[in-house]
C-alpha cells in the first residue's frame, strides 16, 4: 500500500515535471503577419511580431543565451517583482504592502467572434496573491491588425492598488529603431518627428486630461533595421492607443538591445484602488505590422478604422459651410439664413451654427459667458433654432449646431446653481481657459447632465443632422466633489464621458457628431468610436494644413478628418494663398467651408461651385480608398499623395508646390497603387490651363507606376487634382 501511493507520487510529480517543460505556443494570426507567444515553465513568453511564421514550434528550445537568473527575457506581460526589473506593464501593491507580482500561465483559448475576426485569451495569475490577469488579442485578418487589452482582476478577500496597467507589451529585436511620432500644439497638430531610439526610454505622453491630442498623438510607427522612412519597403510596426484622458506610450533599449514597447493609461497621479471581486479592463492598443513599409502599415491602419474602429464611416460626411470663421459671435437670422442661401447656391450639402446661439441671462455674445446655459439666445434668433433647421431643410440643405457640454463658464446660471459640479481642488482656485470651468464627467449626476445638453439640443428642432462637440480646455487643478479616492479622477472623468456618449450613440445612432477639442485635440480612437469625424485642426490655412493632414492621415483615414476652405487673409497665420490651392488641400479631407460667402468675389464663388461638384465625382475615393504618400513634404519641395479604390479602376492624384521653385525643378510623382495591366484616362480637374501634359490622354498603368505624372507645378501654391479611371 505504501509502495503503491509511493509510486502514484512520484508519477504525479513526474507528469507535473513533464507539463511543466513542454512548452505550449500561441499563435496568432493575420493575412500577412503573426505574433508568437508561448507558455513554458509558468512564464509567458513572446517570441515574435512580425512577418508570417508558418510552425511557431521552431521557436522550441531557443537560445537567447541570455542569464535566465537575469530578468530580462521577453515576458508578453511584465509585472514589478521577482527579477524583472525594468520598467513593468503590470504594478501592484497589495493589503499587505506587498508590491510583488509574479505571473504564470494558467490557460489559454481562441474563438472566432466574427467573421475573419479571432479573439486570444491568455489567462495567467500570481503565485501568492488571488490576481488573475487576462490578455486579449483580437486578430483581424482582412486588414493585419491586432487589437489587444488587458484585464487584471482581484479575486482576494482585501483591495488592491494597481501603480502600472498598461494595455500591451511588446517586445523586439532589431539592429535598429526609428521612431516616428506626432508632436504639436494648438494650430499645429501632428507634426512629424523621427529619431532613432537609443538606449534608455523614450516616452510618448499626455497628463492634461482631456484634449489631450494636441501636444503628442497616442500613436507611431516604428521602422525597424533602418534608421530612414521608407513607403515602400521594409519592416514597420505602427500602433496607436484607443484611449481619450491621460496616456503614455514607452520605448525601452534594455542592456540587450531589445526594445519593449508599454502602452495604455498613463499612471501619473492614478493609483487605482481595485477593489475584492472586481475587474479593471484596459483601453485597446492597436497593432499592424507590414513588410512594405510604411505606406501599408497606414493602409491597414485605415482599413481597420473604416471598419471596426470609426464610428459609421461608411456614411458619406455631406459637404458644408460651418460660421464660426465667418460670423464668430456676431450674427441674427439673416445672417444665418443669408448663410444658408449662399449653401444652396455653392452646391454645399449642409450648414452649421457655430458657437454663440445660446444663453439668456448670460448671453453667448463672447466667450466670456453662457456655457452651461443651454436655452436658445432670442434676441439674436427670436425665431427660434427651430426656424433656422426648417429654413435649411427646406433648401435641401441638412442643418447642424455646436454645442461644448463639458464647460461651463463662471458667468452661467449652471455654475452658480451647481458649483459641485465644477472641476477644482477644494481651497484652491478654480482656474479658467478660455475663460471657462470643467464640469466633473466622473460625477453621474454631471452625466445625465451632458446626455440631457445632447438631448435637448436635439429636440430644438426636428431633423437635426449634425453635432459640433467642441471641448476647448484641458484639466488644471484637478479634483472631484465627488470622489473619495481623487487619484481615480482621470480615469472615472473618461470613463464618465464614454458613458455619456454610449447613452448618446443608442438614442441617436445616426446623427453626424465631430469631435471638435478645439481642433486637433481628440484624435484618437477612443473617441472614433462614437464619432463620426474630428475636427483635424482650427487652423485652416492651406499650407499649414499640408503638415498637419500629412501628420495626421499616416495613422487616422481621411474619412475621418475635417478640413476646411477659409477666407485671405487667413485668421490664424494672416497668410494669403489662392482659392485653388485652399480647395486642393481641403478636398482630400472631409470638405467643407469656413468663411463668409457674401465676402467672396463672383469669381471665387464660380470656383467653389465647381470645385465642389467635381469633389462629389471622386469623394468617395478619398473616403474609402487606399492612401499612397507620394512625395513628403519634409523632404520635397512638392507633396503628393493618391487614393486608390480598392479594385484599382478609379485614382485621385493630388500635387502642390509648397516651395518657391523657378522653371527648373519640375516635379515626378509616380503613382504606386495603380493596375500595371490596365490603361487609365487621365483628368485634370477644376483648371482653363492644365499643368500635365498628360491631362486629357489614356496612359498605361505600368508606365504611371513606373514614370509617373510630371506635372508643371514650378510656383509657389501651385497645386492640381487628376482623376484617373480605368478604360474597358
């Protein structure tokens, strides 16, 4: 009998041992990419990112030759404790004061949850501590993206402080590392910047709460073995964090030379209490890889979103004239309604009531006061809204209005009546942007507030097509009348305003919403998921906007990103620049106008007319087609670009000279993208004079993709649109 249980131990033990060192793989997948993963002696592990990898079992028994008592292998998740000791995905500091996590396998499965759409849960826990974490990968195969999370779950008897809880985890190994991210500020949003990292970190972050976008964008792309942007070759990494507070995005170089890529909510000032038997779900980190450069990495970027990560972008944005540029706050019903006479006559498919139609104690005359008072201002508009959306509709024009419901000035009946509600730290100032306050998203009450804004605004008039979200400061002197932990701030007021759009988005799923944050400062995909556009900058001057779309459209598509045509002098930069120019740079964006009609010459309007009904022949090609970048504006004297619809027949070419040039310097953009089989009509649109000598002729694919067009744009502001279609 002894012997008998003897044996049955040392069996038991033996099957242990042997479960113990087999090592388990994860794969998973995309058309044209794999991430390895594997389990083996209770670590998880990650083994690669990258290019197609047809048995991830080769990766069985390999070597890195590194000191396994080191800390440095590549965890998929690395948490503070045991020997890891660089910077960590995972911080918890326990009842106990314990701050150590050591995580191990547990389990792991994969579902289809749609069509060519899997999903990858890789369940682990600590060897102590009741902590469960979770990561999930969802892989789309269409588009070679990987979307993955984290979830961290407390199932002790005591809460638990998490210090770290990043989204993802990724580690690399390459000779080289460019970076390129997006820096800026207001007016100059996503600028580009490109070094090649060294060791230590190199962080990409925001701590201002909301518009949080303006300074640096949640997102990169990352060439790997080069220390050169290329569009066309070699390997690149792009991601970008659905996340609309606080971020922050680390690039580590360990002793090594491996890199580790952290992502998700920035930890500052957030220690998060979890408390027993709950469950903390991190935003979603958005990952697509290519092994031809950089070009298709944004192109998968933007499948992806037209798909899955914006919200209806299949609807086709109308073409519209927006007031703020063109009345501000000076403005009554003929101005409106002369506006919307001036729509009509454009070929403009929508207007837009900016800011300043509202408050009646307090009224919106300036940007001093009114915000939190949202009843419509009757001396400027006794007639009502109601009047002025009829009046379009029964032009034929759509009708929409802006509306900034988290603020409040202190000048509102709101702020009076509710200064609970306000943002601020108790005995301190409560300071102003813009002159104007924060209204506490974390506070459920300040919820059903900002739904009930929506709401009504909605109900002033039947038919409301279009809502301007604007959000025009960020978050000083933080603090909640409402919480009891004010660490948990940033993230219970992002939270607070998710649950206010999701509200939003069930009672009215078809209405356009923009996020506007003062132009530039939501765009990211936490926020496209309930909108359906940004408002890509307030600058609207053309030749600032060539850097900013630039910027911008490497990661978000163009059937997300407003851009405008303003009025000479420009209102931001006083900079004069042509009509054509203006029109050529806006129409491969979301198109609309920004400016007074009654100020344009005839012949200025007779452009516009134009300009927008040829932008309508091809619209749909820069909503949904594929980007090709085809001369950069940091490296040119000329930028171009291409979308290309997805069966390659139909083509819009965009070029502009951005430089001084003479008669020499004539540049060739050659059109990657095109069918080389197929024969294209080539048209130039919206000119008396065309600038190709090409324009009017049927040129073979091959010979555009390996000659190009040469257009004669020699003059500063000069630019042009070609329409190519496919002959039968």
């Amino acid at each position: 009998m002894i012997r008998s249980t003897f044996l049955t131990v040392i069996i038991a033990l033996s099957t242990l041992y042997a479960a113990a060192a087999k090592e388990t793989f994860i794969s998973i997948e995309t058309k044209n990419s794999s991430m390895i993963l594997s389990a083996k002696d209770g670590e998880v592990l990650f083994h690669h990112y990258g290019g197609k990898i047809s048995n991830p079992e080769s990766f069985s028994g390999y070597q890195s030759y590194r000191r396994a008592d080191y800390g440095t292998d590549p965890l998929a998740y690395p948490a503070t404790g045991g020997r890891y000791f660089n910077e960590a995905a995972l911080t918890v500091e326990y009842a106990d004061s314990d701050w150590n996590t050591e995580l191990s396998y547990v389990s792991h499965e994969q579902e289809n949850i749609q069509t060519n759409v899997t999903r990858t849960k890789i369940h682990m826990s600590d060897n102590v501590k009741d902590l469960n974490v979770t990561l999930v990968y969802d892989a789309y195969w269409d588009s070679d993206v990987i979307v993955c999370h984290s979830e961290i779950s407390n199932n002790g008897k005591k809460d638990i402080t998490l210090r770290n809880f990043y989204s993802s985890s990724l580690p690399l190994k390459s000779k080289k590392y460019l970076l390129t991210h997006f820096h800026g500020s207001w007016a100059r949003e996503m600028q580009v910047t490109r070094e090649v990292l060294t060791n230590g970190i190199k962080t990409i972050e925001s701590k201002k709460g909301v518009r949080t976008t303006h300074t640096e964008n949640p997102s990169f792309v990352l060439s790997l073995d080069t220390d050169s942007w290329n569009e066309n070759y070699g390997e690149v990494i792009a991601g970008a964090l659905a996340w609309s507070g606080n971020y922050k995005i680390s690039f580590q170089i360990d002793e090594t030379d491996k890199l580790n890529i952290l992502a998700g909510i920035n930890p500052h000032a957030s220690a998060y209490t979890l408390k027993k038997a709950k469950t903390f779900v991190t935003p979603e980190m958005i990952y697509t890889y290519s092994d031809k450069g950089a070009g298709q990495v944004s192109r998968n970027m933007h499948d992806w979103a037209r798909e899955f990560g914006c919200y209806d972008a299949s609807t086709m944005c109308p073409t519209l004239l927006n007031s703020w540029e063109g009345a501000y706050f000076d403005f009554n019903t003929k101005t409106l309604t002369d506006m919307i006479d001036d729509v009509k006559e454009m070929g403009l498919e929508m207007f837009v009531l900016d800011d300043g139609w509202f408050g009646s104690d307090y009224p919106r005359n300036d940007a001093k006061q009114g915000l939190g008072d949202w009843e419509p201002n009757l001396t400027k508009i006794p007639e009502g809204i109601g009047y002025l959306a009829e009046y379009a509709h029964n032009k034929g024009v759509k009708f929409g209005i802006w509306i900034e419901p988290e603020m409040v000035s202190p000048k509102s009946n709101l702020a009076q009546k509710n200064p609970e509600w306000i943002v601020s730290s108790e005995g301190r100032e409560k300071t102003t942007i813009r002159s104007q306050w924060m209204l506490d998203l974390s506070n459920p009450d300040v919820q059903d507030f900002v739904f009930g804004i929506f709401d009504n605004t909605m109900n002033l008039a039947p038919g409301i097509d279009y809502i301007k979200w604007d959000c025009n400061r960020h978050v000083e002197s933080f603090g909640s009348s409402h919480l009891d932990t004010q660490s948990h701030f940033w993230i219970e007021y992002t939270q607070g305003f998710y649950n206010v759009v999701k509200r939003i988005r069930e009672k009215y799923p078809h209405v356009i919403i923009q996020a506007c944050a003062s132009g530039g400062g939501r765009v990211e995909y936490g926020a496209l998921k309930w909108f359906n556009e940004v408002w890509t900058s307030d600058n609207t001057e053309a030749l600032s906007r060539v850097f900013i779309q630039y910027g911008t459209n490497i990661i978000y598509p163009a059937c997300v990103c407003g851009s405008h045509v303003s009025a000479v002098p420009n209102h931001q930069t006083n900079n004069v620049t042509p009509i054509k120019f203006r029109f050529d740079i806006a129409c491969s964006g979301r198109l609309g106008m920004e400016l007074q009609p009654k100020a344009m010459t005839d012949e200025e309007k007779e452009f516009a007319k134009k300009a927008i009904a040829s932008y309508k022949e091809y619209r749909d090609i820069v909503m949904h087609g594929d980007l090709y970048r085809l001369s950069s504006p940091y490296e040119n004297d000329h930028y171009a670009l291409m979308y290309v619809t997805k069966d390659k027949k139909r083509a819009v070419v965009f070029g502009y000279c951005i430089k001084y040039q003479g008669r020499t310097l004539i540049p060739t953009f050659k059109l990657d993208g095109l069918d080389p089989e197929a024969k294209y009509s080539v048209k130039e649109l919206n000119v008396k004079s065309p600038k190709f000598w090409g324009s009017g002729k049927t040129l073979d694919g091959d010979w555009l993709i390996k000659h190009g067009i040469n257009p004669q744009l020699v003059k500063l502001y000069d630019s042009g649109i070609w329409l190519l279609e496919a002959q039968e």
